[in-house]
C-alpha cells in the first residue's frame, strides 16, 4: 500500500494517470496485480464519478460498484463508496472509509459491531455479520480545527504530545459501556 499527500484539489487538469504513475509506477510495470482506489478519486471532480453503492452492502456491492479507467500504462478501479439514509431520512456518504472497515471484517467476526473511524468527519459505523448496515457522519475533527483556530477556547490549548495512554483507556471504557448497553438478542 501507498499513499500521497497529492489530492484530487491538486491535481492539475485532471492527469490523474500522471500523478498515479508517480506514486506506482514500478508496481504497474511489474503488474503485481490490479491497482484500486478508493476516496475522492471517485467523487465528481476525481478521476471518474463512481456511483455510491446503497448500505447495506458487503464485499459483493462494493465489488459490483467498482468501475475501471484506462490510460496508456494500465488499468485501474475505483471503489463506489457508500450511502445511507438516517430514520428521519437524510442521507449520509462515505468514499474510501468502506474500503477500510473492509480491511478489518475478518477481526470483527460474525455478530453486531460498532466501528468508529475518527477523522476531520468521524464516521460510526454499523457492521453485522460482515455487512455495512448504516453509518452516521460527524465532523467532530473539523470543529474541533475551527475551534482550536478561532475561538477562544484555542487560546487555552496547547500542542502536547499525544496521550495513547488515556486515548486506550477512554477507548476500552467506552466499549465496556457499549457492551453493556447493547442487547445481543437485538
């Protein structure tokens, strides 16, 4: 796996093969098998705008969503995302987060799980017996940015070094309160 800091914003003129060819070029010609992207890349202004695939979905939606490009040293795909709706009918998208609870399906095992994937928007994610059944969107790290930045609570803050410590800790507390309040018999 690799990974850039060269988003679609900056990406000039769409030569998104270019800038893949920088990032992967001895893994295309050596064709260590298929090159897939997930993220933004499939959004409106990446490399082709793939349709998100509804939830619930597993590898089988996911893998039927994926579309492929083309250009003159290969081929690749892109996967869809996915999109949810809320009990009050709004709806909620991801794009490249599916692909990474993906990644950890065989971990969680058969049964109901809630996986949380922190971030600039925070996704919690409902996952059941290896299937994406709904996720709700909250841009937590954004406020967080804007606050630290512009109020006057970020005067009050400093830029220590991370706690993993107490991040474990208040993980591990939450998911004993979690499993407390879930009922396994649904």
């Amino acid at each position: 796996m690799r990974s850039s800091p060269r988003g679609i914003l900056s990406v000039e003129n769409g030569k998104f093969a270019a800038v893949l060819e920088a990032q992967a070029e001895d893994w295309i010609a050596a064709g260590d098998g298929p090159v897939m992207m997930s993220g933004m890349i499939g959004s409106r202004q990446g490399w082709l705008e793939v349709p998100y695939a509804a939830c619930p979905a597993g590898f089988e939606e996911i893998a039927t969503g994926m579309r492929k490009v083309t250009w003159d040293g290969g081929t690749a795909w892109i996967a869809p995302g996915l999109s949810c709706h809320d009990e009050a009918g709004v709806p909620d998208v991801m794009r490249g987060e599916e692909v990474q609870i993906l990644g950890v399906l065989d971990r969680l095992g058969p049964g109901a799980h809630t996986v949380c994937l922190p971030g600039t928007h925070s996704k919690w994610v409902e996952v059941t017996d290896g299937r994406i059944m709904r996720f709700t969107t909250h841009m937590t790290g954004e406020a967080f940015a804007v606050f630290k930045a512009h109020s006057i609570l970020g005067r009050m803050m400093k830029d220590d070094a991370s706690d993993l410590a107490a991040f474990l800790l208040d993980a591990y507390e939450g998911a004993l309160l979690r499993a407390r309040t879930v009922d396994p018999a649904g």
